[in-house]
C-alpha cells in the first residue's frame, strides 16, 4: 500500500522520457545529490519522478551489493518504450502507462482502487476520499491519514483531467494521460466528475492483447479465461479501460481475424464465453513488436500516429 509518494506532483509532459534516459545511463541516478541539477527540476519533484517511473512499471528499484539502492528499467516494458518510444509520443504508450499505473496495487493505491474497486461512474472528490478511506482500512487494517488521501485524490484527478484554474506556467504542463479522456467534469456541476467509457475505436486492439496477456500470466496464470472475468476481474481490461461487453467481444474477434499469429480465440459456444489467451514466453514483447512496427510503417507512409 502506498499513497501520496508523487509529492503532490502529477506527471509533466517530458517527465517519464527524463526518467528513463537518466536510468538508462545510470543506475544510481535518482540516488545522487545533483539530481536536481541535471534534470532541471526540483528535488521533491526528482523523488516524485523516481516515484512515477516505477508507479508506471516503465523502472523498478533495488539493492545491489553493499545495500546502494539502483533504478532499472523493466525488461518487457520499460526498455520497449526507450526503443520504441522514448519521448512518449505514441498514443498507444499512453495507453499502456495507463494500464500499467492502475493495475500497480502496491505502488498506486488510489488509482488501482479507482479504476478496479470503486464502482461508482459519477462522483465528487469527497466520495472518492471517504470510500478510499475506507478501503484502505479494511483491506490493510491501516488508517491513512487524510492529508495523504487528500493529496492523492487531487493528484489523481490531475492525472487524467486537465485543469481548468489560473496555474503558475509549471502547472500548467497537463499530465499526457489526460488525452485518454478517461475522465470529465459535469457540465452543470464542476465538482462532479464522470468516468467515461472507452469507444473500441480509440484504442488499438494490440494494446488490449498486451494488457489481457499481462493478466493472464501474471494473475490468472492461466490461457484459458472467461470474457467475464476479463471485464469483472481486477488488474483486466474491462475494468481499466472501461470496456463494456460488446466493444470488448469486438476487439477479440478483430484480434482473431486480423492478427491469428497470436492465438487470441473466443470460444461462445452454449453461453461459455471462454477466450484462448496466448501466454508462452515472449508473447508479451512480440505484441509491442507488433504495436510500434505498425506505428513505425504507418509513419513511413505519412500516416497519422495514433
């Protein structure tokens, strides 16, 4: 359980792109004094960045020999994105850092508990904060102090909403998340919020094979699951991206007819409604293969990045 290590700062844009060239060229970056200096930010949000990069799952930390603690990139993600993607350009990036934020129970408390307990699609701040409250002491049997919560609510919201108040010119650098418009204000009430649904257009059927993969081998450990579990279950897309029945359905039968080298079957026979999930070795990095080569040729072509 973690909750308000972001320093009350949500991501800038350049951020995340800052956090992995700086790991990848030294492992003990965020842990030196001059830190600050070389990325220009300020030392809190250094240590929120440091925060971000692994809430993400783009870094992780460790202790090496001697108990020095180190940043690393991830193997199947965050080295694919500084290959790929490293200035988080890419829709489809977003995307996956969306994913990758919310299913991150230990790192992102609140916005796991939004995204996969929390069942309300209309809400104010003050719901969001008493239920949080609440979840927190009964799943951790650990009250959170609510300054901590406080903080976290306003940081969350900031991630995927952007705000509409006189900012000074650093504030004003809205979260890239934001462009999912995974959430919006009433037009009426601008302390009601709404969680929007996703569209099966904006989102590239790839991104969903990734994060349904992830899943399934990392939670359900298994390649076989049922479509209810993928829109009921935590950490799945259906919850976290806000799929409804039919516009999940679509996307797997699209992942069938036009990528069958992956494996991806829906089997609706007698109302079973069981999906093949490929989930061998690999699997994971051939589909991000899959997602920037697609990208990459699109480019080429003078397409339009998605």
């Amino acid at each position: 359980m973690a909750f308000a290590k972001h320093q009350s700062f949500y991501i800038r844009e350049g951020w995340l792109t800052k956090g992995i060239k700086a790991i990848d060229k030294d492992e003990r970056f965020f842990h030196r004094e001059d830190a600050f200096v070389k990325l220009g930010l300020g030392k809190n949000m250094v240590q929120a960045l440091r925060w971000w990069m692994q809430a993400t799952g783009l870094a992780g930390e460790k202790k090496k020999k001697g108990s020095k603690n180190v940043n690393y990139l991830t193997e199947d993600f965050g080295e694919k994105i500084k290959e790929n993607d490293k200035y988080i350009e890419n829709k489809n990036t977003l995307w996956l850092i969306h994913y990758h934020l919310a299913s991150n129970e230990n790192e992102a408390s609140t916005w796991y508990w939004f995204f996969n307990i929390f069942k309300e699609k209309t809400f104010k701040k003050e719901d969001i904060i008493e239920k949080l409250s609440m979840w927190a002491e009964n799943t951790f049997d650990k009250k959170v102090a609510e300054t901590s919560l406080n903080r976290d609510v306003d940081c969350f919201i900031r991630t995927y909403l952007p705000s509409n108040k006189q900012l000074s010119p650093e504030d004003t650098m809205e979260c890239p998340l934001t462009s999912l418009n995974l959430l919006k204000e009433d037009l009426n009430d601008r302390k009601v919020y709404h969680f929007n649904s996703v569209d099966k257009s904006q989102i590239n059927p790839l991104v969903v094979a990734y994060c349904i993969c992830d899943w399934a081998i990392n939670i359900k450990n298994s390649g076989e699951v049922t479509l209810d579990e993928l829109l009921r279950s935590p950490k799945t897309v259906g919850l976290i991206f806000n799929l409804d029945f039919t516009s999940l359905t679509d996307i797997l039968f699209q992942l069938d007819n036009e990528y069958p080298e992956l494996g991806f079957k829906v089997d609706r026979t007698a109302g079973l409604d069981i999906v093949k999930v490929p989930i061998e070795d690999g699997i994971k990095n051939k589909i991000l293969n899959l997602i920037y080569q697609r990208e990459s040729k699109t480019t080429l072509t003078g397409g339009t990045r998605v």
